[in-house]
C-alpha cells in the first residue's frame, strides 16, 4: 500500500505495507475501497472474497471473510446504492461472477446471485466496474489472450 502526501515540491507517493507482510495479502489479485475509506476488499487464488481494515494509526488487519468462492477469484468492484446500501461483484478464473449485497453493515453480506460462465464469459474476468451511483449493471473485461485461442 502506499499512502499519498503532498510536500514542498508535489505530491509523492511513500510505501506504508508489502503485500508480503500482511498474512493474507501476499496472494491477492484485486482490490476494491469500499466509499468510507477505511475498508477494502480482496479477492485471491485462495478463493476467499476478505474484508480489510485500516486504522486510525494506519495500521492493516483483515476484518471478516466475506465468502469462500468454488473458483480462484481474479477480480472485485463494491459500489454504494441508495442510502447505505452496497454492491459487490466478484469475477473468477472460469468466467463466472458472484454478486453480493449489504445493507450497510460491511462485515455482514448476503450472496445475491451467481453468473454462470456460459451466461458471462468464457475466459478469466479481469476487471468489472459498477455503474456509477446507481449501481444497478457492472461492466466486465476478461482476458483477450484465451479468447482470441478460441477464434483460431
């Protein structure tokens, strides 16, 4: 993580934490802030979709373990809705996305509904994006690499 302050000459960016010495973060894949600023989610080749905190002594602990996955996780967008209502979209590595909400409280979600690959990608979700303050559709990219194999 790195954390941004401005100085005498601009901003500039100094390292806080390595992946690698946070228990649980050496193997993530995506990141999504949640809008308090002080939560984010993780996905990861574990599986596991997590909830992370930084205090106000920015110190990084992992809060909650949001849901276990049947595939390896690659990519996550959390949106805000009307009210304090959030969105969660997870993509996986076989194509296939999982949505959850929460009704404000961020360590408590409930699993909405699956996207099976046939019904969303073939290929690795790489990105996914919620619209923006209505988030009622998310955008997806999966990798090109595997999908131009299958045009050969």
């Amino acid at each position: 993580m790195f954390k941004c302050s401005r100085g005498a000459v601009g901003l500039f960016f100094a390292l806080t934490h390595r992946s690698g010495f946070l228990v649980g973060l050496s193997t993530s894949r995506d990141v999504s802030w949640l809008e308090d600023s002080q939560h984010f989610i993780t996905v990861s080749r574990d599986k596991q979709v997590k909830l992370w905190r930084v205090g106000d002594d920015g110190q990084v602990a992992a809060v909650h373990v949001i849901a276990k996955l049947p595939e390896s996780a690659t990519a996550v967008s959390v949106a805000s809705g009307p009210g304090a209502h959030l969105r969660l979209a997870v993509g996986m590595d076989n194509g296939a996305m999982a949505i959850f909400s929460s009704s404000g409280d961020v360590t408590s979600w409930t699993h909405v509904c699956d996207v099976p690959s046939d019904l969303a990608h073939r290929s690795t979700v790489r990105r996914l994006k919620w619209q923006p303050h209505t988030p009622k559709q998310v955008c997806v990219c999966e990798r090109e690499r595997e999908r131009e194999r299958e045009r050969e």
